[in-house]
C-alpha cells in the first residue's frame, strides 16, 4: 500500500504566526532550493570553477579548494544533475543535497551587525565582497554563509541544525526588529 507524503518545509512551525510583510532587516527562508555539493577531480579544479560559473542560474558558493556548494532557487534537481554531469565524470561528482540542506537569506541595512553577534568573520563590504563565500561557524553552527547583495547574506546549514540557526538569528535581529518568513 503506497504512503504519500505531504511536503512541510522544516522551519514552518518556526515562521508561523509572524507577521506577513517584511520589516527592513527580513530573514527568509527559501522553500525549495536546489543544492548540490560538487567536488573537482584532482588537477580538474581550474576547469570546474571555470565551467560552474558560466553556468546561469546558479551560484557556486566555495567551499574549499576544488569543492563548492551549488545553489539554485530557480533550476529544479534533475536539470542541474544533468547540467554537472555533462562536467564528466572524470572532471567532477556530485552529491544532491537539497533535503539535507537549508538556505537563508538575511537582508536589511543592519545586517553585518546583526551576523556579527553569530559570525567571527569580518563581513565588511571592502573585505568580504559580493560573490564571495565561506565555511564558517554561524551560532555555533557549521555554515555556508555567502554575500549575495549590498546588504544580503545567504546561509546553508544542515536541516537538522537549522531550527537552532533560524532562533539565533532572529535572537540577534530582535533590536532591529527583524522579521520571517518563507520564499514565495
């Protein structure tokens, strides 16, 4: 007898009941990303870099030389697998890791202050440059946290620290009075 399942983003009980319009400083959680971990074959780092950012739709976050985490809001699993499989398998592989991940966007004028009650790394605008990404430990959390705009940062933790993550943050941006919600 087949089970069907209902899909239930894992912070819907944390988002619940906030208010629906975005204050200046938001923190949103996107519903359904796509997210692949890639790892270039040894001598093939050049190569793979160079191949993921000519691909649109996407953002390569680093990871560590010759590793990145691939994220996209708009390319669903199947396109993007096909899409790194054409790397070859001899140049790359590739992990789905779109269940096992969640990503975050924060944004807002006050945002490096608000990361930097969670972050031991300097985010200042002439030093972590748009684009640009790295591991890190967000409230004591392993992290992907990556500069996506003037004042917006993204954050990937795994699913089941995220719940932790999502208070802390909001923990942080209360002074600003920070507001939730999920991705259209």
């Amino acid at each position: 007898m087949p089970t069907t399942f209902a899909y239930r983003h894992a912070l819907e009980d944390h988002i619940a009941g906030f208010e629906g319009d975005a204050n200046p400083h938001h923190l949103t959680v996107l519903t359904r990303p796509t997210v692949f971990s890639v790892l270039a074959c040894a001598g093939h780092e050049t190569d793979v870099a160079g191949a993921l950012d000519a691909m649109e739709e996407i953002s390569a976050r680093f990871v560590s030389p010759g590793e990145w985490l691939v994220v996209s809001e708009i390319i669903g699993a199947e396109a993007l697998a096909r899409d790194l499989a054409a790397l070859g398998s001899g140049r790359a592989s590739f992990v789905e890791q779109s269940d096992g991940r969640v990503v975050m966007r924060i944004a807002g004028p006050k945002v490096r202050q608000i990361l930097a009650k969670c972050v031991a790394v300097d985010l200042h605008p002439e030093v972590f440059l748009h684009g640009q990404s790295a591991n890190m430990l967000c409230c004591h959390v392993s992290a992907n946290v990556a500069r996506t705009g003037d004042d917006e940062f993204e954050i990937v933790v795994m699913r089941s620290y995220a719940g932790y993550v999502f208070d802390e943050l909001m923990e942080m941006g209360r002074e600003f009075a920070m507001s939730s919600g999920l991705s259209a």
